[in-house]
C-alpha cells in the first residue's frame, strides 16, 4: 500500500499512453481476461506495468549492472520524426 503524502491527499500513479496496434490490443486484453485468476492481474494498468517494469529491470541489469538507470522527464524523451527513427516497426 502506497502511504499517504505529508498533505494527506491521495497519490495516483501517474497516467502513460502509447499507440499500439489494434489486434496487439486486442490480445493484451484477452491474456488478461482469460489468466487474471491465475495469474493475479486485475487490470490492463497492472498488466501493462507489470510487463514494463520487467523489460526496464532487463535492460538496467544488461546494460548498467542491475542499477537504475538515470530518470528522464516526458519531455526529454525524442518524440515526432525522432522517435520514429529508432522504432522497430
């Protein structure tokens, strides 16, 4: 459980989104439905951060000795034209 700030108002995780493929979507969400019970997903949030935090503990281990790498802002990552350039798609 996540403690209160020193204002006592309630902190939300903060909102991220991303385009992805309709069908992809569409799988996510059936993996979801289909092994929540068994796997203990309530929600695509969980699912989605779940999933991330795997991949970014996977590159900080190969590429900077399990430790976390330096926090960038939203603004700082390359976005547009930029972001493209390096996309797999």
């Amino acid at each position: 459980m996540t403690p209160k700030p020193a204002d006592g108002k309630k902190k939300y995780p903060h909102k991220v989104s991303f385009y992805q493929d309709p069908e992809d979507t569409a799988r996510v969400r059936g993996a979801i439905l289909y092994t929540m019970t068994i796997e203990g997903n309530r929600n695509l949030s969980q699912f989605v951060n779940r999933a991330v935090m795997a991949e970014v503990e996977r590159l900080e281990a190969k590429y900077n000795n399990g430790e976390p790498l330096p926090s960038v802002g939203a603004r700082e990552m390359p976005q547009g034209g930029a972001a493209a350039a390096g996309s797999e798609d």
